[in-house]
C-alpha cells in the first residue's frame, strides 16, 4: 500500500509541476505578445510628447482671473421672402388670338428664378441638441 500511495504523490506533484511550467510559460508569451504588437502607430508614436511638469505660475494666476464667457446659442433671427426677378415675377400675358387658349413659352413664369429665397427674421429651431 506504501507503493502505491507514493507513486500517486508522485504524480500528483508531477501534474502540479507540469501545471506550473504550463500557466509562467503562457502568461510569458503573452506579455511578450503585448509587448511587440503596439497598438499605437509610429506616427502617433511620433508626435506623443510628454508634458512638462514644470508650469508657469503666472499664467495659471491669469487664467483663474480672466472672465467667464459664458456662450449665447441663439443666432441672429433670418427670414426668407422671394426676391422679385425682372421678369420671372410678374409674366405679361400675350394677347390670345379670337377664342383659343394656345400657352406659348413665352407666357409661362420661370419657377427656378421665382424660387430663390431672401433671409427674414424668424428664430431657428434646433431640434435635439
């Protein structure tokens, strides 16, 4: 029985050991992963600098002393009207000829120039912000 039951000790601690060998060895290989693959490219790299501890205390002084703004987010108030063009506004009819309802090219109003748009005053609303 003596044997048997130092035989099992035995390969207990061989199982611990191998375990052991097994975890120091991966967690080595990872952290030696992590050191070579950088997240951060070379050209951030590059133009990461390390701060200077050292501040000037006069500029902080000056800074805790300067006025708040405090920032207005109402714009000026824009209203739209339609810009009168010479023609395109007000399109003189041509005179028909004895009964017959004929639209030449002529009579009908230009919408692209009738469209355009001249700022008024009415607030903006901004929705979700």
């Amino acid at each position: 029985m003596k044997q048997k039951k130092n035989t099992m000790q035995k390969d207990i601690l061989f199982l611990a050991a191998s375990s052991f060998i097994v975890v120091v060895a991966w967690i080595g290989f990872n952290l030696y992963h992590i050191y070579v693959t950088s997240t951060v490219s070379e050209d951030v790299q590059i133009q990461l600098t390390p701060i200077n501890p050292v501040f000037d205390q006069l500029t902080m002084q000056q800074l805790k002393t300067r006025e708040d703004i405090k920032p207005i987010f109402d714009s000026p108030k824009i209203a739209v009207s339609p810009i009168p063009s010479e023609q395109a506004a007000s399109p003189t009819p041509a005179p028909l000829d004895s009964g017959t309802s004929n639209v030449t090219a002529q009579n009908a109003p230009a919408a692209s120039s009738a469209s355009k748009l001249a700022p008024i005053n009415s607030p903006i609303n901004r929705v979700g912000q």
